[in-house]
C-alpha cells in the first residue's frame, strides 16, 4: 500500500506542480477541475502502462488550464509534459472538413458540387454508375454511402509521399453499403478522397493547405503530418494494448506512414495546440466565418449526429461539437460546449484504459457549464 501511494504522490504531485497553470480559474472551474485530475491520475494508476495523459481547457479565447498526468515513456521515468506529442487520429477530419468550407467561402467550390467534377477518378469506385453522384457534403458527414475503409491489403500502411496515389489506388478497391445520401456511416476512405478533391480545387497538395492555412494562423508550432527531427524527443512513445496485449512496435512502425490515412487521421499535436483549433470555434474564428462554423454543426439528410467533421451532440442537458481519435497507440478527444465556450482537449499514448477520454470530457464540460 505504501508503494502504491508513493506512486500516486510521484504521478500526481511532482510532474503536475511545473506544469499546471491554476491563476485564471474561479473557485467552480478550480474544483471541477482539481477533481477531474485527480481521477486521471488514478487512472493511470490503475492501468499500470507507465504511459500519459494530457490535458487542455478552454474558456473563450483562453486556455485557462493545461498539463499533463504519467509518462511518455513506458519504459523510462521521462514525465509527460505539456510540450508532450501525440496523434490525434480522427479528429483530423475536422481539419479536412474547415478547409473544405474556407475553400466554399472562397466560392471555388460548393457543398452539393459532385466529386467527380473535381476528382473523376472517383468513378473507378466498385458499383458506381452516372446515377449516382456523391458530392463533398457526403463526404463530410459520413452519408457517401462508402465502405469504411478500401477492401486492399496495405492501404493502411505506406510513406507519406506516396499517401495520395495510394488512395487512388484504394478506389478501385472501395466499394458501396449505400446509396449516396442514404444514411449515417463511418468512413475513413471517403474523408482520404475528401482530402484528394480539395488539394484538386485549390491545384494545392493536401498537407500544405493543413499548414498554410490552419497550422500558420493559429500558431500551431507543435502540429505535423510527419515530426521533424528535432520533435522525435517530444513525441509521447505510443502504446497499443487493444487486443489483450501490450506493445509498441505498430505505432512506431506508423511513423514511417500510414498509407491512405492521412486527412482522415494524419496529425501529430499537443493539446496546447489543439486548443487553439478549438478556439477557432468558440470565439472570432480566425478560419471560418460565423455561416460556415453554423455550416459544420448542421446535420445533413440521411445523417446522423454529425455535421461536416464534426460531431454534433447533447449530452444531458448542454449542446456538444467535437471529434474523438483512435489509432494504433493513441487515443485522443476534444469536446467544445457551445453556450459557455468551454472546450477539453484530452490526448492519451494508449489505447484502452480506465479514463472514457469522451466521457470524462463531456464530464467536465457539464461540471464547469452548470
């Protein structure tokens, strides 16, 4: 018992007392808060990984809280930091899906637009025909009708060079479950195309729209598609422990690329600076104005609880957007509360534990919104 409460002190005392910023919380945010840490670090305690979870808070315009709990590496006493890097997976998508809408305020494309005007190798899709026309909306909320992902051995897997034409490639090999504005379903593939068409309207490649126009003006220094050098040191060690066993090496082996998957779950940050994307939607937006921000929240027919990269729910009683990311070593999730303007970024460097990363955020949402 003694050893397990040393641990706890260690986890939750010296890493957190340089890293967590206390000065701008009133006395709710300052206990809802203190409480939601103090689950975490028993979390992380009970999971018994060695591995990290950190945190951002947001309140307008301001990230009012941020640290981070354990260590970024399973093997090493290197504590978690806020300078800390992880994958964000899926929450990617809701990058994909501003830039498609700064691209319609510039009016060089429009929602309703089909894909094959921009992209006509869509039409190698298996089963598709000239009835059917999937446009960019379906593409951004999961109403395509696609497969979730290509039916193609090592789509998943690939430098980031060569990301595009291996989608290209997976077309061929992707196939339908529905008709193109039918229903609600998840695809990984369609948000990859998604990616294509646009770097197609903007004659711009995907990665450099990202960085041009999300990760430049809202100072995003510590986002990539692939870590520079000199970042590999920040880089939290991922840990995939979905299938009853623990190891490291697919999410190593995913730093050399991931194939296909790139604008449906690409990024590498750090919760600091996903806070400031999330800022991008509760306050003056430098991205998108206030027509597009309601654009992304609606959801389209056949759709269901999600707009255009972005989840749109209400979780007892308060009006939720937000996008959650899993991939192999990483979870992660950022939830914004639209009447308060509160947002939680949460980053994990594994898979399965005791913390619902979606859960516990929606958790303090509610806390910090009543």
């Amino acid at each position: 018992m003694k050893i397990k409460y040393l641990t706890l002190l260690l986890v939750v005392i010296f890493p957190l007392f340089n890293q967590l910023c206390f000065g701008q919380l009133n006395p709710k945010e300052k206990t809802a808060i203190d409480d939601f840490g103090k689950q975490l670090a028993t979390d992380l305690i009970k999971d018994n990984l060695h591995g990290s979870i950190s945190v951002a808070v947001v309140k307008g315009s301001s990230v009012i809280w941020s640290g981070a709990f354990g260590y970024a590496r399973m093997k090493e006493n290197v504590a978690a930091d806020t300078n800390t890097i992880y994958r964000i997976g899926s929450i990617t998508k809701t990058f994909t899906a501003a830039l498609l809408m700064q691209l319609v305020q510039e009016g060089r494309v429009k929602l309703d637009d089909p894909i094959e005007k921009y992209l006509p190798e869509i039409k190698n899709l298996i089963g598709y025909d000239s009835t059917i026309k999937i446009t960019f909306r379906q593409l951004a909320s999961h109403t395509s009708g696609l497969s979730r992902e290509p039916n193609m051995k090592g789509a998943d897997a690939g430098p980031l060079n060569e990301w595009e034409q291996k989608t290209l490639t997976s077309i061929n090999k992707t196939s339908f479950i529905d008709i193109p504005g039918a229903r609600f379903s998840y695809s990984n593939i369609g948000f990859a195309i998604l990616g294509v068409a646009l770097s197609r309207v903007a004659s711009v490649p995907y990665i450099q729209m990202v960085q041009d126009r999300i990760f430049n003006p809202l100072h995003m220094a510590d986002s990539f598609f692939a870590l520079p050098e000199n970042k590999l040191s920040h880089l939290a060690e991922g840990i995939s422990n979905d299938e009853h066993s623990v190891n490291t090496s697919k999410p190593l082996q995913e730093l050399k690329g991931r194939g296909y998957k790139v604008p449906n779950g690409g990024i590498y940050s750090t919760p600091n600076d996903l806070a400031r994307f999330a800022i991008a939607f509760t306050s003056n937006s430098k991205l998108l104005n206030s027509e597009s921000l309601k654009q992304m929240q609606i959801i389209p027919p056949g759709g269901e609880r999600y707009g255009l990269g972005l989840g749109v729910y209400n979780y007892e009683g308060i009006d939720l957007i937000g996008h959650d990311g899993s991939v192999p070593g990483y979870t992660s999730t950022m939830f914004i509360e639209k009447t308060s303007g509160y947002a939680v970024i949460l980053m994990r460097n594994y898979n399965s534990g005791s913390t619902d990363l979606t859960g516990a955020a929606q958790q303090l949402l509610k806390a910090l919104s009543k």
